[in-house]
C-alpha cells in the first residue's frame, strides 16, 4: 500500500511539473491562429514556419551562431582559469574564481544593466560580437564549475608523473589533463550553449533591435498578436536541450558530467 501510495505521489508530482509543458505542447499543433487549449484541429504548420518564415529562420540562425560562438569563448575563457585555480594553489587565487562566478550570481538584470553601460561607453552598442562576449561572460560560471570538478577529480600522481618523465607543462596538459577532464569540458559547453540559446536580457539589453534571436523575436512578436508559432519555439527549445543532454548521457560518463566521483570498490 505504502508503495502504491509513494508511486502515486511521484506520478502527480511529475504531471504538476509537466503540465505547463504539455499545455504548451498543445497549443503548438492548433490547426487555428489561436492559443487556446485543447487545441482546436491538429497541425504541424507551425513548426514549419519556423524554417520557411524568412524573420523566424533568421532569429533561429541568430540565436543557434550567439550560442555556438559564446559557448565556445566561455569555455575558452573558464578552461585556462580552471587550470591555473587548481595548479596554483594559493589563497590569492581563489579572487579569480570568485571574479569567474560573479556575473551569474547576480541578477541578470544588473549583469545586463553593466554590460549595456560598458558597451555603450566603448561605443560599440548594437554590434553583433558584443552579444557574444556578453553572453561568454554570464554564462563562463558553468563551464568553469564543471571545470573545476574536472580538476579536483584528477590524482595529481599522475602529472607529478609525467613531470618526473620530463614532460613540459603542455604535454602535461595536453596527453594527461586533456583527456581526463574532457566529460567535464563538453557538458559546461552544453550547458552554456542551452542557456544562450534561451538568453533574452543579456542579449537585448547589448544588441537591442539589431540582432533578433528566437527570445527577442518571441517577445517583439507578442506587441502584434499571439500566434502558435510562439508555443513550437519552446517545443523546439525543450527538444534540442533534451537531445542535447541525451547524447551526452548516452555517449558519455554520466556520473562524471553531473561531477559525481567513482566510488571505489
């Protein structure tokens, strides 16, 4: 009894959670214009005019470039800091990591407020690479924390190792370090990506109008109606997180993604 109970409780739990998804989900194949649930028919012509919709095709190819490019410049920003916080252990350094997860402990408010502050001054506002470098600097807390436990993973015989053969610090890195914390590097990108991917403040508040991503297009689109288009680009968010982060578990160290260590035998 207390098992079907327990069993019971979860599955309300999960449909609580789930129930603004599924709504959403809904509303996203209503054969009319509108955003009413039930859906009224069943159509799939709104995820369509995602790609065949000249301005929406252009906002999902903004908002897939800002994600790719400021995900791979906060993990190369967040990867040389990993490496110095963890072979320079000296209570200075930790100023470094505190810098590192600054920006996403903040609102994202202030984070953006500062960010529009700092370009406007440099007079490059509106230009597209400020996004990137925006975005870069809010989200390189994720891949630096992922780093980091990458690093603290790591038995530190085995580069004591390789230094005692004669190995420079580069090889060092790159044959010994490298490979171990690889799991760790994909999934703080993945997260970083996923994250840009889904920015609408940061990415508003240093390009403005100039560069319209999904988020900023959702938003611009809501001053001239409400159209299913909106819910299949959640849909189409929610899919390409959960894909993302499914071949990562799939193909890689589930455990040592999520940063848990191996227990030992």
């Amino acid at each position: 009894m207390n098992t079907l109970l327990r069993r019971l409780y979860f599955s309300f739990i999960g449909l609580f959670l789930a129930a603004p998804m599924i709504v959403v989900a809904g509303v996203s194949v209503n054969a009319k214009q509108s955003l009413t649930f039930p859906p009224q028919g069943f159509s799939l012509g709104w995820y369509g005019e995602i790609f065949t919709n000249p301005e929406w095709r252009n906002a999902l190819f903004a908002s897939l470039t800002l994600a790719v490019l400021s995900a791979a410049l906060a993990v190369l920003i967040a990867l040389p800091l990993a490496w110095f916080l963890w072979r320079r252990i000296a209570p200075w350094a930790n100023i470094f990591q505190l810098l590192g997860i600054a920006p996403f402990t903040l609102p994202p408010v202030i984070t953006a407020l500062g960010l529009l502050t700092f370009w406007a001054t440099t007079g490059f506002y509106g230009a597209p690479w400020t996004a990137v470098i925006s975005h870069a600097i809010f989200f390189v807390t994720l891949p630096l924390v992922t780093l980091s436990l990458g690093f603290t993973a790591i038995d530190r015989s085995f580069v004591e190792a390789a230094a005692t053969m004669g190995a420079n610090e580069r090889t060092i890195f790159t044959t010994v370090v490298l490979p171990l914390i690889r799991p760790y590097l994909i999934s703080g990108y993945a997260f970083a990506f996923v994250l840009s991917l889904n920015e609408y403040i940061v990415a508003y508040m240093t390009v403005g109008f100039t560069m319209e991503t999904l988020p900023i297009k959702i938003f611009n689109a809501l001053r001239y109606g409400y159209t299913p288009t909106m819910a299949s680009v959640t849909i189409l968010f929610v899919a390409t997180a959960a894909l993302i982060f499914g071949l990562i578990a799939r193909f890689g160290d589930l455990p040592k993604l999520l940063g848990a260590m191996a227990s030992e035998k």
